[in-house]
C-alpha cells in the first residue's frame, strides 16, 4: 500500500509492507544516490513482515519530485519529521532507520521523535578518502538502542574504522556501500543479503 504525506519539505511517500500482528514498525529512508529500490531496503521489505515487524519504506519529498541531488541535511530531517505521524499512528514502537544519508537523519531525529531503536545501514561514518571529516557524533547521538549494517569494503567507512559505542555493529563480508559484492569474493549476492536480513531479524527479535 502506498500513502502519500505532505511534509515541510514537500510531498513524501510511504511504502508499506504490512506484517500480521505486527510487533514494530522499520521505518527505513533511502540515500543521497538512490531510492527505496536498493537491494538491502527491498530484501527487508520481503523478509520482516513474516517475523512481525511492518515495514515502511519511506521516499524523502526530494525524490518524490524527481529532483536527483538531495537538499541540505535540515531539509532532509524536515522531511522525515514530516512522515513519523503517520508512522506513530500505527501505535507501535517505531524504529528509525535508513541507509547512508537516510541513515544519518534516522539517528539524528530519534530523540527528538521518540524512536524505539535505530537501524543504521551503510553508514557513511565519513566521505570517502576523508576519515577526518568523522560524523561518529550522530551515530553516537542517538541514544536508543542501534544497529549498523556495514559492507567490509564500504568507502564511507570500513566496519573496522568505527568508534567503540553503545550499538551493535553487523559486517557484510566484501560488500561495498551497497551491500554489493565482487564476483571473486567467497560469498555471493544472495548470501550477503542474507546476512543483512539474519542479522536485522536477530537484532528486532531482542527488542523489548
């Protein structure tokens, strides 16, 4: 089903994937350079719903208009502000998620909205090449219970180049930042997905 929400940012629109006596609800935004397609997002959507977790796969206004460079970071959480009435109306815990640059808004927004939990996927804990330019602080910021899902050779941060923190941190061997894999490497594309969907439904079963 899909619902359309009017933000302070634009029109957003909301994919639902509904689960049967549905225990939570992932709320999950795309990134900067894609949209609600992505391989990690649409292997979520087919595989939580069975295990009680509603799935609402959330386009920022921005991409809803057609426009192919996001906007400012503020425009970004205005937006995802904008759609957590909605959410909340499912009157379930709500985890904020995304992936990079959606994943940065989820954990900026999850005090602020009363997030149950977090899920971060590929998170771009810096650009590229610039392991200076570290934006640990949001991740860190959250406050709730959080889980990263990073490729192992992801450039926006390697699993490894993270801080110590108060969240869980799930590695997709070989995967980039988008959870593809090489042809070379000792897993295949089905097997890495496999380990972001085992490794969110072992993380959403231990919420309380």
């Amino acid at each position: 089903m899909i619902e359309i929400v009017e933000t302070d940012a634009g029109t957003a629109r909301i994919t639902w994937h509904r689960a049967k006596n549905a225990r939570l609800v992932l709320a999950a935004s795309h990134g900067a350079g894609g949209g609600i397609e992505a391989r990690d997002l649409q292997a979520l959507a087919q595989a939580l719903p069975e295990h009680g977790v509603t799935v609402a796969l959330v386009e920022q206004p921005w991409r809803v208009a057609g426009k192919k460079v996001a906007p400012a970071p503020k425009t970004l959480d205005a937006g995802w502000r904008g759609i957590w009435p909605a959410l909340a109306g499912m009157e379930l815990p709500v985890i904020s998620g995304g992936r990079s640059a959606g994943a940065r808004v989820a954990c900026r927004r999850a005090t602020e909205l009363g997030a149950h939990a977090v899920l971060a996927l590929s998170f771009p804990l810096h650009p590229p090449g610039k392991p200076e330019k570290s934006r640990a602080d949001e991740l860190l910021g959250a406050r709730v219970p959080t889980l990263v899902v990073q490729g192992g050779n992801d450039p926006f941060g390697k699993p490894a180049e993270f801080p110590e923190g108060p969240y869980e941190l799930v590695e997709v061997p070989y995967g980039d930042h988008g959870f593809a894999v090489p042809k070379r490497a000792e897993i295949t594309q089905d097997e890495a997905l496999r380990i972001v969907t085992d490794g969110v439904l072992r993380w959403t079963a231990s919420l309380p």
